[in-house]
C-alpha cells in the first residue's frame, strides 16, 4: 500500500483533503515497515494544534509499533516547517526512542505540496 515515498505523499493527501482544521496523524510500522495502523492523533484549529507526546508513546505502544511516520496538515497551503514544528518532531523523537520506536519521517501537507523531513534533513 505504501510501498514509496510518492504512495505515502498520495495517501497523505487524500487524509486530509477537504479539512477545515489541523490534524496530526501518526503511521504505525512494524519491524518491516509494514503499516499496521493509521491514527487521528489530535484534531485542532484553523491554525494550529497541540499534540502532548505522553499520548503519542501511548499509542505507538498500544499498536506495538517499530517505527512511526507523523503527518499534519497546514490549512494556510504553505507546506513549511515552522520552529515550533522542528521542535515538536525532536521531542517526539525523543520520547519514542525510549520504547525503541524509530521515527521515520514527519510529512507537513498543504493541498498538493507536501514536505518531508526526512528529505530536508531535519531528523
């Protein structure tokens, strides 16, 4: 199913096609990268969401996840890191990385732009 990178900038998309508010979406993988969940994590505002990592290890352990791809969505149609972005995706990393869960990659999708981090350098 998400066999590329351009299958999961596809998939991603049609996640967040027509949403009105930001969303933060986490891709549970198993040892083989294999998709075992999609997850609505939080669900915020026009302009922003909070995402508490407490819960996002909460899950990861709740699916048994190996490795985890996040995902959220920018309503303003610029597909961008902000700082608070980066930080956020540290921190997570972070968290996880004590329950021996690997973060993969972190997608920011604005319409038909979507940015990764893994690409940028920014894990």
């Amino acid at each position: 199913m998400l066999a590329s990178p351009s299958a999961v900038r596809q998939f991603l998309q049609t996640q967040f096609l027509g949403r009105q508010e930001e969303r933060f979406v986490a891709l549970w993988l198993d040892a083989q990268n294999q998709l075992l969940a999609v997850e609505e994590l939080f669900r915020g505002t026009l302009t922003q969401t909070s995402v508490y990592p407490r819960e996002v290890v909460k899950s990861a352990l709740r699916h048994n996840a190996a490795a985890a791809l996040f995902a959220h969505n920018h309503q303003s149609g610029v597909a961008e890191a902000s700082r608070a972005d980066e930080l956020l995706t540290q921190s997570l990393r972070q968290a996880l990385a004590l329950v021996d869960v690997k973060v993969l990659d972190h997608f920011i999708v604005a319409g038909a732009a979507t940015l990764s981090f893994a690409e940028r350098g920014l894990l």
